[in-house]
C-alpha cells in the first residue's frame, strides 16, 4: 500500500518522464516513422494481442489468485514504458521507432486498455471488486498527453534544453521504479518470501517472452534485424508506474496490495532482464551499423 | 623539365567568365591576420557550433574566437615561453577548442603541428620528436596515452581539452557524465614531469598578457612556416609537409576563385571530416571561416547516425566529405526522406567519388557534387571539376588558377594529350619540402615542380583522369597493370563490398596481380575464388587477372576513409620476406 505523498510522487514523476518523452522526439521524427507504418502496426500487433494473452496465459498457467491475476493482466495490457526508449537508446536500436510505439502505444491505449481488460479479465472470471473502471485509465492517460507535447515543444526551442531534459525523463523511468521497489520491498518482505514459485515465473516470464515473441514477430513480418531488436524491447518493456498509478487510483487497503504486488515485482525484474537484454542487442547493432557505413551503392 | 620551361595552360578556356585566370593576390600576410580580420569583421556572427550525437551542443561567435585564441596565443609566448617558429602539437577531433587553439597557435607566431587523436603512442612519439614540438594539446579521452609518450618526448607542456568544451555549463556536465559512467572514455591523467593544464585554465592565464598579442604576429608574412602537416606517403615512416602562411593562403584564393562567389556569408557548412586532415582544415576552417559563415563541427561522425541530429537542427547549405560518408548518409533513412533543404552543394575529395555515388547524390538532393583533387604537400587543392554543366563525370576536373600542371614520362619529358604520365604540379600552394629531409625533399621536389606520384591523363580541354598512384602500378611481364582498373572490376561485383589490388613477386611474370576482397554482407550465398576470376575474365585481359585472392573482414583505411594499399603492400613484403 503507498501512501498518499508517495501517489502524489509517483504522479509527478510521471509527467515528468512523458515531458522527457515529449522531448525526446521532433516533429519530423514522426513523419519519417509513419512513412513505413508497418514498424509501428507491427510493433502495436505485439504490444496489444501478443502481450495481453500473454499475461492471461501465464496468469491461467500459473494458477494465480484473482487479485495477482489482475495485477499481471494489467500488466500486460499496459502501452511501452518510456524505460523502453533508454533501453533502446543504448542498445542503439531505433529511437524514434521506439519512441513513436511508446507514443502511440500510449495513444490508442486509452480505448486498447479498457476493452483489453475487460475481455481477459472476464475470460479469466475476475470478479466485480477487481475490475479497473475504464473511466480511470483513460483519464490518467489523457493528462499525461499535456506534458509530452510540451516537451515537443521545448526540443523544438532548444536542442541542448531537449536533450537534457529526455536525459532527465529517461533517467528518472529507472529512478521510479527503484523508488517503487525502495519503497514497497521493505513493507511487503514477508509476502515476498511466502509467494510462490509460479508467481515468479510468470512475472519474470511475461517481460522475457514478450521480448522473445515481439523479436520473432517483427522478423516474420519482414522488419530488420535492428527494428526487431526494438520492437522486441518495446513488447517486453511495459508501463510499470503507470499500471502502480492506475491502481492506486482505482483500489486501497489490502486490495491494493495484492493487486500492486505483480507490478512492483515486474518492473523491479524487467529492469534487470532488459539490462541484460540491451548489452546483447548494442553488440549487435554496433556490428551492423558499421558495415552499413562500408556498404557499397546499390546498382 | 627545365627552369625557363612555360608549359601550356589547355584549361584557361574552361575558366570562362566566373573564374580568374590569374590568381588574384592575398588580401592577407598571414594566417594570424586572416583569423583577426575576420574575427573583427564577423564579431557577432556564430563562427563554430559543435554538434554531439543526441544534439546537445555549444556555439563560439567569431568574438569569442579571436579572443580566446588571443588568450591562447599569449597563453604559449607567456607562460609557455614559445618563440616565434617553435612547433606546437594537436591533437583533436573536430570540437570548439580546435579552431581556439590553431589559431591561437597561429597568432602566436608558431608553427601548427596537426596530429590524428587516435594514434598510437609510438606514432606519436616519432611525430612529436621529428617536428620537435614543445607543447601538446591533446583531447583528455586519450590522456592516458600521456605516461608513455611524454618521458620519450621533447615535450615541455601538455594541455588538456573535452569534446564539450565551452559547452553550456549543464550539456557539458552531461556529456562528460556520460564519458565518465557510460562509454568510459574519459581515463585518469597519469603523472607526468612536465606541467598539464586545462584548456580553460591555460586561457585564463593568457588572458591577462593578451592585450599584446598582435605584435606576436605582426612579423609573421607569407615566407613563414605555417603548419607540418605529417603525410605516410605510400613508402617508410610519416613525414612533415612544411606549408607556409603563402602556401595555405594561396590555395584558399584558388579555393575560393574556382567556387565563383558561390559561398556566402549565411552559409553553414557541416564538418564531418577531421580539421586535422588538410582537406577539412582549408576547405572548411580557412575557407567558410575567412567569409564569416558557420562551421557545424561533428566530433564523431562513425557511425554516420551521429550526424542526424546536426543535420536537423541545422540550416546546412555545404557538406564536404569523401565517397564513404555521402555513401553513408544516403543508406540513412532520416536523410533519404528529408534532404537538407538548403543544401547548395556538396564537396567531396581525399578520393575518387564513385559515380554511382554522384549521381544518387543528385537524385537525392537535388544538388551537385564537386569533385578536387589534392595532396597534403600542396595545401591540398590542385584541380577541381566545376560545380556547373562544365564537370566532367570520371575526371578530377582542371587546375586551379595561378599553378601549372603537366603530366610527364619517367624521364621527366611531357607526353602528349590523351598519354598517361605522372602528374607535376608547380604553383603558389605547393609545400617548400618536407621537414628535414632534404633526400625525400629532393625525390619530390625538382625546380619547383612537385611529382605528386599519380599517374593521369588530360584531355585537350586540361580536364584530367587518375589513372592510378605510379608507385601502386604492377609490372608484369613488362605490361603495366593500374591496380584501380582492376579493383573497379572486381567492385562491379553485387558479392564484393571492397577490394584492393597490390602486386606480389612472381617467378614467371616478376610481379602478379594480388586482389584483397571483402564480401558484401548483404549478399546472401557463398563468393569463390573461382566466381571472381569468372567475372574478371569477361572484363579484364589475361595479364591483368589477379594471380592471387585473399578474402578478408575489412581493409586497412586512412582516417578519412582511403584504402591503404601501402599497409597490404607491407603485409605482401612480410609474406615473401622482401
């Protein structure tokens, strides 16, 4: 259970970092994004009917109670988390394609979430008091949309500004989520050491499949090698703080706890996978990028 | 070629209204001069803005420059205790602290001693003691280079200088930041014996003498020795190409007398290409400096990713490169959809454009490229293609005003138009020697005359071809085999991504053709050795088919992007134990 300030904080920070994703982007950048649509439908494919049966799956696999049921299906119907573009960014992956998932993502999620967990969680028979009402999500959703267009607004100003201030967002992503993990761990020991061990395995899994999932299904509809990698880091990065917002503001008391529990766990390990998902990937794209460079004119 | 010799002038036909046929005399006596009078007559204009690859940045106007490099200049006479013609070594990337401290360097009445920031420490050592430098500025990122280099050095002064320098106070934190935990390219600086000093801190010191700094350089004139510009040559160790204040402002009148009035004070030129090279530093430091426009300055421009940003933000109308970058550029799919709108033109050199890669270029961005040709003994520029329908595709174009160009035979008699011969040039930019080395001076220097190594035909008109460098020819069995005909051929392959030819001995023939290839990546299914002599068979005649195939990842490159088939040529002596 968070307490009021920490709600506050949390929320703060959240606009905060979509100021920083604002930032982070130009207008051209999504011109250039929507001139092969395909990546971003491809990547929409993977985030919102890969990702959400995903999370039913597992959550059905592994037995889990209602409440962390519907914490891993919010979980898994959540859009790109702006961690996502970091990790990205160093993986050298394509930023403004991970970006403009992460943007569009958010975008359309304020109709995808509601309908999404609505029709897993009647699938998977979650009853009344666990239900998120749509009104809710769609709200947080729309308020975070002012600062990332204010952000748009100060790159366009100055690039140093910019920079420095998608630096500060991406930075702060991973600085919500420790202050999560700082914050609640402590509380929540006891529950930590008596879960069990199906309860781990679906919340690590969800982030590593996804990634899996989301890299193969890029390649199969024809994206490269290095679109793939972020499509693949995109599917498996969710909106963690933002799932924790929508549930403190829907639940409270035990229920929030319950519920919060998937969530704080998720983005405490996808932290970690991703990390190590990311030193794999820029490898990779180093490779690649030179021989780009060295690449002949094709006749 | 005799010392009354006037050979003739094809060209001058060429030249028609727009360019000069006589080289008009320098408004300037020196460098110093040239950076001060634009300095005052640009003051509040933006002369330099450094561009890092997520486009954090800082801008200097042409103020800032002349002070700071006052600062600097005074920094070296005062606390330095330089005398006019000591050396003074840099080494570093394309940033703000490189046009503060050459020109300070300049100012001082000192001699510039342009130094590639990724050498080794024994390049470094041979350099610093061959020209005899006293002091060193080097970027921090390989200071740690410094505890080997200095002690074996004549060394008395290091300073250090970032990639954000005199950024904005919070990008600088950041980027630095990002150098220290990130990318971990900012090392400790060892101990050393001799005095290291920031940039900033050296300006802060030289600031209070700088009030004097024009009677350093008042002396200065067109005679005096301007940069050592240290070039490999395709043979031994790399030698110092001394080039006057005359010679560099000699060739950025023929810089700027063929380019026709053509660059304007608003322009923004993006400089990716090294300023330590000579081509950068005349085309883009002395050339869009000297009239006031701006230079986008790109410290790291691999992967070619690094310059989106620059490329954005910036209103660029100029882009000098070599073949590799605008080859580069053109795979980006940020710069295939949106072309810099203002772009007016494009500047390639250093070596040959591909055609294929011009004529993309064209389509792409609607603007023309300009191919010169040079070397580093004369400044660099010695022939252009003009930037109209007067260009010849395939040719490195005429000389420029003011300098003579023939092509002769081995025994130095001129050969007739449409002959190959090797190229001399004589003329206002050509270098007074390389730095004592009065043996390799005279190989290259005879009356005057600079034999440049290259073999080329002209046309009647004077438009020139390369044909190839003399000392890369193989001999076999008596016929000349020009490596570049051959690489052409085996680049006509969809599998080839490179190749270089270099000759090996041979019992029959003397010397055989040898090919290094490296493999497209994209190309999907094997690549032979019998493939390739299948293909070289339909292009090439029996004599001139490589005798001999090595597959390899990459080839060894210059800074700039050259193939360096001296590196493979060293490898071939090592094999066969020359």
């Amino acid at each position: 259970m968070l307490t009021e300030l920490e709600t506050k904080l949390l929320g703060v920070m959240m606009m905060v970092i979509m100021l920083g994703m604002g930032s982070s982007m130009t207008y051209r950048d999504f011109l250039i994004a929507f001139r092969r649509p395909k990546g971003i439908l491809v990547g929409l494919l993977s985030q919102y009917m890969v990702m959400p049966f995903l999370g039913y799956a597992l959550a059905l696999i592994m037995g889990l109670p209602p409440a962390m049921a519907a914490g891993l299906i919010l979980i898994a119907c959540m859009p790109g988390g702006t961690t996502s573009n970091v990790f990205t960014y160093f993986s050298k992956g394509v930023l403004a394609l991970s970006i403009m998932m992460t943007t569009v993502s958010t975008l359309v999620a304020v109709v995808t979430v509601p309908l999404l967990l609505s029709f897993y969680g009647g699938l998977a028979g979650l009853s009344g008091d666990y239900v998120i009402p749509a009104g809710n999500v769609a709200q947080v959703l729309v308020v975070l949309l002012v600062p990332t267009v204010i952000g748009m607004g100060l790159r366009k100003l100055n690039a140093n500004i910019g920079a420095t201030i998608e630096l500060v967002g991406s930075m702060l992503g991973v600085a919500v989520i420790l202050f999560l993990i700082g914050s609640w761990v402590p509380r929540n020991y006891q529950m930590l050491l008596d879960t069990g061990f199906p309860v781990y395995v679906a919340t690590i899994g969800i982030g590593l499949t996804g990634m899996l999932l989301g890299y193969w299904l890029a390649r199969g509809l024809g994206q490269d090698s290095n679109r793939a990698r972020t499509i693949s880091l995109e599917t498996g990065i969710q909106n963690g703080p933002l799932a924790v917002l929508i549930i403190t503001l829907t639940f409270s008391g035990t229920m929030q706890q319950e519920v919060l529990f998937i969530p704080i766990l998720y983005s405490l390990f996808i932290v970690i996978t991703s990390s190590l998902i990311t030193i794999w990937y820029r490898r990779n794209a180093t490779a690649e990028a030179l021989a780009r460079d060295a690449a002949k004119v094709r006749r | 070629m005799t010392d009354g010799y006037t050979p003739p002038r094809p060209w001058l036909a060429s030249y028609g209204a727009t360019i000069p046929h006589d080289l008009p005399a320098s408004r300037y006596k020196s460098l110093a001069d040239l950076v001060d009078q634009a300095c005052q007559g640009h003051a509040k204009r933006r002369a330099f803005t450094c561009v890092v690859p997520n486009g954090m940045n800082g801008t200097l106007t042409y103020a800032q420059i002349g002070a700071m490099s006052d600062a600097f200049a005074a920094y070296l006479r005062h606390e330095c205790g330089l005398q006019p013609g000591d050396r003074v070594a840099v080494q570093l990337p394309n940033g703000l602290p490189y046009p503060v401290v050459a020109f300070g360097v300049f100012k001082a009445g000192c001699v510039l001693v342009n130094t590639n920031p990724m050498y080794t420490p024994s390049e470094m050592i041979h350099q610093f003691n061959d020209s005899g430098a006293k002091v060193l500025v080097i970027v921090d990122m390989f200071a740690d280079k410094l505890a080997e280099v200095v002690p074996q050095t004549g060394l008395q002064a290091v300073v250090l200088a970032g990639v954000p320098e005199f950024f904005p106070k919070l990008p600088e934190t950041i980027v630095r930041g990002v150098q220290i935990v990130w990318s971990r390219t900012l090392p400790p600086v060892p101990k050393l014996a001799v005095p290291v000093t920031r940039l900033r801190a050296a300006l802060a010191r030289g600031r209070p003498h700088a009030a004097n700094v024009r009677s350093f350089w008042q002396a200065t004139g067109p005679e005096d020795l301007a940069l050592l510009q240290y070039t490999g040559g395709t043979t031994g160790v790399a030698k110092g190409a001394m080039l006057s204040h005359g010679n560099m402002l000699a060739n950025l009148a023929q810089v700027q007398a063929v380019s026709g009035g053509l660059m304007a004070t608003d322009d923004c030129v993006l400089t990716a290409l090294p300023l330590y090279h000579i081509f950068a530093f005349t085309a883009n430091l002395l050339t869009f400096f000297e009239i006031g426009a701006r230079n986008i300055l790109i410290p790291s421009p691999r992967p070619v990713q690094n310059l989106q940003r620059a490329i954005e933000n910036y209103p660029i109308t100029w882009i000098t490169g070599v073949n590799t970058l605008f080859n580069g550029l053109m795979n980006e799919e940020w710069f295939a959809a949106y072309p810099p709108k203002k772009l007016r033109a494009a500047i390639a050199g250093g070596t040959a454009l591909h055609e294929a890669v011009a004529t993309r270029w064209r389509a792409m961005t609607g603007t023309p490229s300009a191919e010169g040709y040079g070397l580093t003994e004369t400044a660099p520029l010695v022939s252009f293609n003009p930037l109209d329908d007067r260009a010849r595709p395939g040719s490195i174009g005429i000389p420029v005003p003011g300098c003579d160009v023939v092509l002769v035979d081995d025994d130095g008699k001129p050969v007739p138009a449409g002959t190959p011969g090797e190229l001399i040039v004589r003329g206002p930019q050509v270098m007074s020697g390389y730095w004592q080395r009065p043996e390799e001076t005279a190989k290259t220097l005879q009356k005057g005359w600079l034999f440049t190594g290259d073999v080329a035909v002209m046309d009647e008109d004077g438009f020139l071809r390369i044909v190839d460098r003399k000392k890369d020819l193989v001999l076999v069995s008596g016929f000349n085999v020009y490596p570049n005909e051959v690489e052409d051929a085996l680049a006509k392959m969809e599998a080839v991504l490179e190749a270089a030819v270099v000759p090996i001995p041979d019992a029959k023939t003397g010397e055989a053709v040898r090919a290094y290839i490296v493999k497209n990546p994209d190309y999907e299914g094997d690549l032979t050795t019998e493939d390739i002599l299948r293909h070289c068979k339909g292009l090439l005649t029996d004599y001139k088919l490589p005798k001999s195939i090595i597959m390899r990842d990459e080839l060894p490159k210059s800074p700039i992007g050259k193939i360096l088939r001296k590196d493979l040529k060293a490898e071939v002596r090592a094999e066969f134990g020359l």
